[in-house]
C-alpha cells in the first residue's frame, strides 16, 4: 500500500503541473508552444509510469 499512496502522489502532482502549465493559454497557442507542450507531455508520461506502478487490487 505505501507504494500505491506515493503513486498517487506523483500523479496527482503530475496533473497539478500540467494544469499550471496550462493555465491561461489557449489551444491555438499551445499547439506553437513546443516548451508547453513538452511540458505537459512529460507529466502526463509521469501518470501513466505512475499508474502502472499501482498494485493490482488497487486498480
């Protein structure tokens, strides 16, 4: 169980950064904003290392 809470963190942080990278900008000016952009993908490359580290009777 204390692996499962500590991926939680690190999703929940992941999804906290991306909304702040996020916040204020549009759609249109993301897509021209490769810095942005990569941001966000890396976080939400974070979440899905971070849900595959979630025990089995957790999911």
């Amino acid at each position: 169980m204390p692996r499962d809470q500590e991926s939680l963190i690190d999703i929940a942080n992941a999804i906290r950064r991306s909304l702040r990278y996020a916040d204020g900008i549009s759609k249109s000016e993301l897509e021209t904003n490769d810095e942005k952009l990569s941001a966000i993908l890396y976080q939400i490359t974070i979440i899905g290392e971070a849900t595959k580290r979630l025990s089995q009777s957790f999911r």
